[in-house]
C-alpha cells in the first residue's frame, strides 16, 4: 500500500507543477487535461504495474549469490521483453 501511495504522492506533486506552468506554457493546459482523465490515470497505473512487477523480479534474481554475468544479460533481455 506504501508503494500505492507514493505513486500517487508523486502524481499529486506532477499536476500540481504543470497546473503552475499552465498560464505560461501553452502545451501545458491541453496536456494537464489529459492527465486528470481518471480513464488515463487507471491505464497508466495498471500499465505500471507490469513494469514494477518486472523490475522486483529483475532485483531480486540479482540478489541470489550464484548468479553469473551471461545469467544477468539473458535476464536484462527477459525483462525488457517484458515490459515491451
């Protein structure tokens, strides 16, 4: 749940900078509309989710202590197969 909630610390942080940058940067507005879409939000967060996921299993097989260099690159590529 911590994990949850540092997501969305860092999400509230965000918007709140593009929402200061909004009268002085044009882009800023139409973006900042795309980004409190709840719809975006749920897609973004479930995408996410996947690539935390993949990178807890990437650390924790780095962990184990008989791992070698050729195990380490075959699991770099699987992760990024993953996350693509």
């Amino acid at each position: 749940m911590n994990l949850v909630k540092r997501v969305l610390f860092e999400y509230h942080t965000f918007l709140m900078k593009m929402a200061l940058d909004a009268p002085t940067i044009p882009s800023t507005k139409s973006n900042l509309s795309l980004f409190i879409d709840v719809e975006i939000l749920l897609l973004g967060l479930n995408a996410m989710m996947v690539l935390l996921r993949v990178v807890h299993f990437f650390i924790k097989f780095t962990q184990l202590k008989d791992v070698f260099v050729c195990d380490f690159i075959k699991t770099v590529k699987i992760c990024e197969g993953d996350v693509y």
